[in-house]
DNA sequence: CTGAAAGCGCTAACAC
DNA sequence: GTGTTAGCGCTTTCAG
C-alpha cells in the first residue's frame, strides 16, 4: 500500500498516469502505445512502458485522440427503416467493409420522417463522425446536404455537390418484364409501390416502355399500387386476378410485395407459376423462403453498403468521388415459367 | 473584402473564430451557444453571438466537446448479425429509445466470430462511446466483460458483472406446447436449432418437460436438428413428416425453421393445418407472410433494445442496474388446429 | 454581465 | 534516445 493508490478503478488510467508510474514522459507513452517508437525508444524502454500500461489496463482516450488528430475514424449511416431486410444487407455490407479500413459505423433510422436532414444534421454535428452515407430514394437539396457535413455519399438518390452510389433500376426492371415476355407472357401487370419516389416512377416508366418496345398495349387496370406491407399487397393483388381478364404474370416492386401476390393467388386456387407467374425486386432472404421460390431482381445490398464506404472514405482522405452505379441482376427461380395457354 | 478572408470553407469554423468576429471572449460565445446565458449575458449580446455563429454555420466540435464533457452522448451496440431480422428489429427498438434520450448508436456486427470480445474490444476503446450493449446467446466471462469498458449491457447471455436483459425462454415455450397440447395434439416434434447456445437447450429441456408434465414419453426421433438455412430446414422437417407414424405438430426454435416446415410439408401433400400444426419462435414479420399465418412465440424485440439501452444509461449516469427479465408471448395464427384425429 | 485562464488527454515538432 | 512543449476546441470556475 506504500505505492500511492493501489487499485482505484473509478477513473480510467490517461497517458500520464502511464508515464509517472514508468517513470517516462508522457510522449515516450504515446511512443510507445501507438507503435511509433522504431528507432525513438530504446527495446527495454519500451518494454517497460508497456508492462506498466497493461497493468493499469491504459487505453488512450478515443475523444481526445480524434482532437488532436481531427479524424474519429467513424462514419455514419443513414437509412430510413434498418428493421427492412433490405436496409438492413445494406448496413451489414457496409460495416464490414468499414472495419475492413479501421472504421466504426453509427446508425441513423430517420423512419421515414421527411424532415430527417434537420434533426440527423443536428445529431452528426455533435458526434464524432468523419462522414456519412445517406440511403435516401428522394433526392436532397445542396442545402440539405450541406447540413449534414463535409463528406457526404447518398445511396440511391442523386445529388448535386455529393457523390452518389446509384442503382441500375431500369436495368433491372428491363431484364424482368424481358424474362416475361420471352417465357410468352403478354397479360402482365406491374403491383407497384405506392409511394411517389423517383425510384418507382422509372420502374413504372420502365415497365411501361418495354411492353411498348415489343407492341403490347398499355392496360391501366394492370397497374396497381401498394404499400409494401403483406396485407395490401395482397388485397392490391387480389384486385388484378379477378379481373375479367387477369394478367399471367405480375411484376412487383418489392419482394414483400410478391408475398402478397402468392398469398392472394393461393387463396384464389391459383398455382404459381402455372396459372401466375411473379416477379418480384431486391432479393431479400425473403425471396428463397417462399414456395416456390421466387424469381425477382436482385440489388446486392451488402456490395452497395461496402461501395459506399470505399467513396465516404474516399472523400475523407481528401480524393474526390466520381458517382458509380451498380447493375441488377436478375434472379430466375421457380416463380415464373411459361402462361397457362402455351402448356 | 475588408473583413479578412470572407469565405473560406475549408476549415470549419471554430468557437475562437466566432468569438473573434463577435468581439466577445470564447467564453461568451461557448455559453450563448449552448444556451446557458440565462442571466449571465445580455439579450443583446446574445443575439449577436447567435447571428455570427450562424453566419459562419459554427458547430462546436463533437471531440473537443466530448473531451471535455467526458460524454460522448454514444452507445455501442454490439450483435453476431444485423442482417437477421430479428436482430434488425431490436437494433431499430434500441436506436429509437438512445435518440429519444439524446444518445447515437454505434454498431458492430460480430459476425458470431467466437473471439469477438478481443476485437470488439479494441474498437471500442478506440472509439468514443460511453457505455455498451452486448445482444450475445453464450454467457460471457468477467475478463471478457470487463475490456468491453465500464458500462455494459448484456442482452440474453446471463453475466456476472453486467446488467443484464434477459428474455423468458423458458415460459414462451411452455405456452407454446401448453397451446398444441389444448388442441389436442399428442405427437408433437421439435425442430431443434443445430447450435449449442444455452438458449436452445432451454428450449430442448422445456419441450421436454412439458411432454412430460401431461405424461407424454419423449421420443428420440421426434426431435431434429437444424440450422436456421431454410433448405436444411426443410431438410430436417422432411425426416420428421417421413416417419412411421409422423407428428401432428411441429415445434421449431425458430420462424425460418418453421418456414422450412411448411416446404417440406407443401412437397408431401401435407395441409397445415389440417395435417400438420406448426409453431414458431421470435415472430419476425416472416411469420405475418406465410400461408397460413404463423403461429409463434412472439418475442419484442424493439422493446427489447429500448430496454436494454434505458439499462446501458443508467449506468452510465451511476444507477446500478437490476437485471430484468421479459415475457414472451405466445401468438396464435392459422398454423396450429386440432390434429387430424380429432377432426 | 463579461473575460481570462485552466485543463480535459493526446500527439508531434522540436530541443536536448 | 528521450523529454519538453505547444496546442487541438471546448467548458467552467473564478475575477472583475
């Protein structure tokens, strides 16, 4: 007990306490600790120093660091729902890539709530954060942008002023409705979300131009929207196959929505893909849990995460983000197959 | 151009720099900004501040701040997988609750890698946060606890030297044979989680001793294992429904399990649930998109994060924290009906 | 009512 | 090789 205070785990030991006890200064401690002593610090010296942190378990303070280094090695993320499987690949993709360069993610959910670049600029400007990544479907403004610190990269939406990580939507759209109409269908209907983002309207646009490319008339009944909740889905669904002439095939903005359509079609004694096929989009895990398994395009949510953190990064060390977008896949399954009529 | 250099956005302006601008001291303006002037500076003189603060978008250093203050207004929150909807959810439930008590939420992801304390460690020490939750299904030890930092939460693994939120496994399977049971059903199976979490042998034991308790012989071949991979799933629940004399009900440690059930048991011909009853575990939005519906035992996941970060935060404000344990309940949908015979 | 000054814990020039 | 020192930007007594 003649060695001061013994064991006082109340106060987390700091760099001089290090120092004092190893008899060293304090920059020899912060030498040592951060592996800069080559050639500075004698072996022995060393050594000791850090047989001494050890044993008062020293870690350097992360807020003082990133103070005097103005880096704090962390990003952040922003989405509008982490609990969708899809946001939530996303996220998981872009963690580990952010690990991968030595870098923590903190997660932002703005619920959807529209007026999110206000609070989340507030939230971002009192943390620690080197930049952030934006998964946005609506376009910001520079202003809202601005707000939200140095290094921005939006997932999805485009940007002025940010550098973006788009996603080849129609592309994805084309290779479906393409799929369809090859296996012979021409009675194709499009569930679509019902929200008014961007990303929808080309899907819609999209759906539209490739009947258009091969002389299908457009039927405006075929065309319904939806929430993506299953209940919906599946009463928006219903609503297309009791048509007097109902379509043999569905395309659908989002995998949840597809469940509703096998729902709808089960309840109706419609097999799938025999009397239905469906298409479904974003291949969430969903998708391969269904019977039977779905054919839909799929996004390679956790590659786009992981690109995102290449660009914030980018941004960070100061070399300037040239915007990329990233192609769709589309993913046959059992889901789709030839119309009732040709068998 | 008189004003020394007008806009200059490179460097983010500082308290020093508004103080300059205004005329005032740092002091003045760290008070006025954080709106502690009441009664210590002159209406005047803080509208002032404010205007000059805004005109060079001042925002106090998150770092500095923190340095400073001690609090970094940030919590870890660690779990092996966020791409697992259940974990989603209760990462949704967790970063509600921390921002609605001003808090951020870091996120790692373990990726169930067994060493994961050691590194998870590491991240954190370097990282400003001020207190932990772990979401973790194997009990950690002292040693383990103790490099994740001062403040920690441990979500479901029970330990010594944490607080703890702790789910009542043992009572949602209870209600969940108690419910097959009441219907009627006799040969009831468990599909087993193929994983030696603590967690899953509760589940093992409980479904036991429910057969058990209404004199029931337990039979070996009733109970598989599987992870939770639909397609072993299937695999699994096939070997069950192949059986001499099948089961009339399915227990599954998990709702992916149960989904696996469902395909193997549309594969046989088999009705659920006129044929086969089938229960679930964790009540993912997956159990609402199956047909039937799924019966499960529901656990809450986002008022399980919400709980767990109240818990983290009152730690950190020197509470000691009272482990506590959550109610599962049970969810009955149109996978369970009486068996066969009883029809 | 306002300003001066100390110091949170760390890193990196720069001396010695 | 090792120590001294000067801040990073902020908050908060303490004087005036």
């Amino acid at each position: 007990m003649t060695e001061a205070k013994r064991s006082e785990p109340k106060r987390p030991a700091t760099g001089a306490d290090v120092a004092r006890i190893a008899g060293v200064s304090q920059a020899t401690v912060s030498l040592v600790v951060t592996g800069k002593s080559e050639g500075r610090i004698s072996d022995e010296q060393r050594d000791h120093v850090l047989k001494v942190a050890r044993g008062l378990s020293y870690q350097p303070n992360a807020s003082a660091r990133s103070l005097r280094l103005g880096r704090a090695r962390t990003i952040a993320l922003i989405v509008p729902n982490v609990a969708n499987p899809y946001f939530s690949s996303v996220l998981l993709g872009a963690e580990r890539a952010a690990r991968g360069r030595e870098h923590a993610v903190m997660l932002l959910d703005t619920g959807s709530d529209p007026d999110w670049p206000g609070w989340v600029g507030q939230i971002l400007a009192t943390r620690a954060v080197d930049g952030c990544i934006v998964y946005a479907a609506d376009p910001l403004t520079p202003g809202q942008v601005r707000v939200l610190g140095r290094h921005v990269v939006l997932v999805e939406a485009n940007a002025r002023g940010a550098g973006s990580v788009q996603l080849d939507i129609a592309g994805g759209i084309r290779q479906a409705m393409v799929h369809l109409i090859e296996l012979g269908h021409r009675r194709i209907a499009h569930l679509a979300a019902d929200f008014p983002q961007e990303t929808f309207q080309v899907r819609e646009a999209t759906y539209r131009a490739s009947l258009n490319a091969i002389g299908i008339a457009y039927r405006p009944a075929y065309v319904v929207k939806a929430p993506f909740q299953i209940e919906a889905s599946t009463a928006a669904a219903r609503q297309l196959l009791v048509l007097d002439q109902p379509p043999t095939a569905i395309l659908c903005d989002d995998d949840l929505q597809a469940a509703g359509v096998y729902k709808a079609a089960t309840a109706l004694g419609l097999r799938i893909p025999g009397d239905l096929s469906v298409v479904g989009f974003d291949d969430i895990e969903l998708a391969r849990m269904l019977e039977p398994e779905l054919t839909t395009v799929a996004i390679p949510a956790s590659d786009v995460g992981a690109r995102a953190v290449e660009m914030v990064l980018g941004l960070i060390d100061g070399r300037s983000a040239r915007s990329q977008t990233i192609p769709l896949e589309l993913r046959v399954r059992g889901s789709s197959g030839p119309p009732a009529v040709y068998r």
